[in-house]
C-alpha cells in the first residue's frame, strides 16, 4: 500500500475528488433556499446598478433576512465571479465550492512546512473528502469564505513559523493578520473566535521568538484600524440586537449562561456528532455519517492512541518529532478555539454552520492520523483505513447525489420555488428573495 502515497496517485484521487463535487453540484442540494436567493438579489443588483438591492451604493454590509447581513468580503467576490459566469443559481454555488477547494488546496500548501510533501498532499484529499466541507461548501452563503481565511491565516502562521526566505515572511507579516480580519467581517460567530485565534497565534510566535514585539505592536495598531468599520457596524442598535437574542446569555444568569455554553461545546465535541447523525439542520448536514465521515475514524483513533500512550513501538520509527507535536497541538487549540463562537448561541445546537471555521484544524488532526497509519507494522490497519474511507466518500457522495435532494427538498423551499416559477402566488416568502427571481 505504500504506492498509494506517490505522487501520481494522490493527484488523481485529488483530481477525482474535485470532479465529483462539481458534477454533483447540478444535482444537489435541491435548489436555492431563502437566504442563497437574498444573496443573489444583491448580487444581481451590484451587476446592474452598483448597489444593493436596498438601493445602498457600494454597500459594507447589505441587510438580509433574519436580522442577519450580506458581507463585504463575501459580497464584492461573488460579483466578479457573476459577471464572469453569470448570476445563476449553479454558478453562484459553484463560487463557494471553488472557494472551499481552494481553501482545502491552501491549507496542503501550508502542511508542507511541517509533514512531508506527500502528506501534504493528503491533507488535500482528507479535506476534499470531508462531509463538513462538502455540503456547506455547496450552498451560495457567507459561511462558505471562512475556511478559505482559516487556510490563509494557517499559511500566514506558517511563512512567520518557519525560517523561510524573506519575502515569504514579508508576505506572512501581512497575510496572518488580513486573514482573521477578513475572517471576523465575514461571519458573525467567528467575531469571537477570530480574535481568539489572533491572540493566540500571536502569543504563540512571540512565546517562540518567531516575531519581535515590534512587529506584533505594529500589527495589532494596523489590525485595529482595519477592524474599526467592524466595530462600528457591531454597535449598530440592529446588529447589537440579534447578537444579544443569539446569545445563550440572553434572559439567562451568567451561571444559566456558562452552563448552557458548556453544554453546546460538548455537543460539538460529541463523537455521534461527529461521527453519526451530523448538525440536525439538513441544510448543515445530511444526516448521514456525522460532519466528519466514517473515514475520518481510524486516523483520529489511531492519533488519538499514539498522543496519549505514547507507544513508539507501534510504528517503525518516532514519527512526532518536535515539530508535529506543535502542530498536533496548533490543530487542536484551532479546533476548539472555533467552535466557542457557535457554543455561545442558542439555537439549533449543535450548530455546525456557526463551527465551520473548525473543520481546516480536524484536516490537519487526520492527516497526521494517516501519517501514523502510513507507518504501522501491521499494514492491514492501513488498508483497512484506506478502505474504510472510499467506501465511505463514495458512499456519502451516492447519498448526496440521489437521496439527500428529495430527503430536503422542503427545507430548500423546493415547494416555495416550484409556485414563484409557476407564477403562483407566494405571501410567506420574502420580497428580498423574491426579488432574485423576478430579475430571471
């Protein structure tokens, strides 16, 4: 099995992979649902006319529905790519499946720097198979961008760990902090866990001489002063407002609120979660092999033994030298540091969506898993692994494809979409919605 590794058959699995989600993309998930159609009406808006489809020239944030806001950072890209391919529902989804590959490419860029390139290469495929990534990176929404800044930020990280050439470092000097702006602008759960992940990185690289204070004061004045529309749109009496009805604080004690905030982390924690059922919203998850997948059991178990027994024995050789012990526990801080944004609300708990910023961190957690594996005496345990994961990639992909689009239908407005094509009337749904269609 240890062909496998090679280079030429990792691009094709890669390669494979990559096909597969675009030719299911036409297929599923079952058209548009509201908040992809509110979307699409400010960008049909911004081609036409350069506003939103409030009439807002070259907004910063465009309101949408539920209290909740169209962000820039999202908002800007998803046009250039609509006037190159068009407004339509597929291409507009097709945007943020390009971005999560993206994403997934970047961060195996970044593991170069600590696991050998063919591991790095595996990290691409891990990511690509994730069942975390797949669905939510199928649906035209905001949420979409942040695995794509986590990527970045990682690389940034990396460039600044590193003894790398100056400019890499250069590059890395702006990249880190840019990435966690950009991730805190564009999805409100991770305004909590972007400066955590801030904090944390920073500490980190001066913990180990990797930066100068200098260079972190001077990087936090900058990252200030960027962040400072951010604030200012955060303490909007409407922004303010659904942030404290999201809150698991909300009419509660601050004991009630700790208590609940312990609650949801152990549900996102939780191994059926994981594992087995997924997000209950089947616009999260489709219910089927958790947000990870079957595949992704072995390599974490198998970490799992290797970090905390200690056994060197199992393998052929030390594989954590010091370095992929950091890495080990970079990826696990970033997993849980993620996940406290989506822990302090209380709604639909557990919230994948509101944790989508923690799947790069489990990438990074199985690809050393399949490190350890790759390197086991007993080889049925890696083909046994490697068997374990196709069957159930194909398998999540067979689901998603056939099963899942009438499985969801209702909860993608399948009904709501057949009467406004139909010319029928539709008084639940939202003008700004309804706005998108009326423009085709």
């Amino acid at each position: 099995m240890r062909h496998f590794f090679r280079s030429y058959g990792l691009l094709i699995f890669i390669t494979a992979l990559i096909v597969l989600r675009f030719i299911i993309l036409p297929l599923s998930p079952p058209g548009f649902y509201v908040d992809e159609a509110a979307t699409g009406a400010h960008v049909v808006a911004m081609l036409a006319h350069g506003t939103d489809a409030h009439g807002n020239a070259w907004p910063l944030f465009s309101a949408s529905l539920g209290g909740g806001y169209t962000t820039p950072v999202y908002l800007y890209p998803l046009t250039a790519w609509a006037a190159l391919f068009g407004d339509g529902e597929l291409s507009l989804r097709a945007f943020s499946q390009f971005v999560t590959i993206t994403a997934v490419v970047i961060l195996g860029v970044a593991l170069r720097w600590w696991v050998d390139k063919k591991y790095a290469a595996v990290t691409v495929i891990v990511g690509l198979m994730l069942p975390w990534s797949w669905l939510q990176g199928s649906l035209a929404w905001d949420p979409a961008m942040v695995p794509l800044f986590v990527a970045l930020s990682f690389l940034g990280f990396s460039w600044l760990f590193f003894d790398t050439s100056r400019k890499l470092r250069i590059i890395g000097h702006a990249l880190l902090p840019l990435s966690l702006l950009s991730l805190a602008y564009v999805y409100p759960p991770c305004r909590v866990s972007a400066p955590l992940l801030f904090i944390a990185a920073y500490g980190f690289l001066l913990w180990q001489k990797r930066i100068s204070w200098r260079n972190c004061l001077i990087t936090c004045a900058g990252a200030a002063i960027i962040a400072l529309p951010l604030a200012l749109f955060m303490f909007q009496p409407d922004a303010l407002e659904r942030s404290q009805q999201l809150s698991v604080f909300y009419q509660h004690s601050i004991t009630e609120g700790i208590g609940q905030f312990i609650i949801n982390l152990s549900l996102l924690v939780n191994p059926l979660f994981l594992f087995v059922t997924g997000d209950p919203n089947i616009r999260h998850s489709t219910g089927i092999q958790g947000m990870l997948g079957i595949g992704a059991l072995l390599p974490l178990a198998v970490l799992v033994v290797f970090a905390f027994l200690r056994r060197h024995t199992i393998t052929k050789k030390a594989l954590f030298e010091r370095k992929r012990q950091l890495l080990a526990l970079i990826a696990l801080v970033g997993w849980l540091v993620s996940l406290i944004g989506s822990a302090l609300t209380n709604e639909s708990q557990p919230h994948s969506l509101r944790a989508t910023a923690a799947w790069p961190f489990i990438v990074i957690l199985i690809t050393l898993g399949w490190t350890v594996l790759a390197q086991q005496r007993r080889k049925w345990v890696l083909q046994l692994a490697l068997g374990l994961a196709a069957i159930s990639t194909l398998a999540y992909a067979a689901d998603l494809a056939i099963y899942y689009p009438s499985r969801a239908a209702d909860s993608f407005d399948v009904p709501a979409r057949d009467a406004i094509y139909s010319h029928q009337p539709t008084p639940n749904y939202p003008d700004l919605a309804l706005h998108y269609y009326r423009t085709k």
